[in-house]
C-alpha cells in the first residue's frame, strides 16, 4: 500500500530558492573550517598544469564568494554564477571586504 500526500494540506516542500535564502546566511558560518585557500591553490595548479594561458574561471554555484575571491588574489578574472540572490550578496560583500 502506498501511502498518498494531500496536496491541500499546509505542508509545502521548500523550493531550492527558499532553502538557499535562508541557508546564505549561515553558509559561512557552517563552513568555517573548510580550507578556502588551500582548494584555490589545488585548482590553481590544475589550470597551471593544463591551461596555463587561462586568465579567468568561470564558477558555477559561485556561493558567498570564498573561491572566487582566493582565486581573483592569484590573478584570475572570476564570473561567478549563483542562483540565490542572498548567496550572491554574500559574494559581493565578500569582495568589498576584501578589497
């Protein structure tokens, strides 16, 4: 027997948005142990072993920034493409802290 779902009840699943909206603001927070830098430096390497002329990256699911900003401070042009909106301000006032 399977079990059915009354699509009138209040129980709303989250879209993607939803969750990523709210999760931006902990995101950091959550991952604050995670070594930034040293992933830049791994991915660094990768584009100098293969594609040394490359001069930007392009990031998908850029987040709040932390890549991309390790990577632009080697000298790359990053594009970053991020779907939640609260992630990307995140990003952007990463990079002005940063700068």
């Amino acid at each position: 027997m399977t079990e059915s779902r009354d699509n009138t009840s209040n129980d709303k699943i989250p879209s993607n948005t939803e969750v990523f909206a709210d999760y931006a603001g902990y995101y950091d927070l959550l991952y604050r142990d995670k070594n930034y830098e040293t992933e830049a430096e791994y991915v660094s390497g990768l584009i100098q072993k293969f594609h040394p002329a490359a001069q930007s990256i392009l990031e998908l699911g850029s987040g709040t920034g932390k890549h991309a900003c390790s990577l632009a401070e080697r000298g790359y042009k990053i594009h970053g493409i991020e779907r939640s909106p609260e992630m990307l301000g995140q990003s952007q006032s990463s990079a002005i802290k940063r700068n």
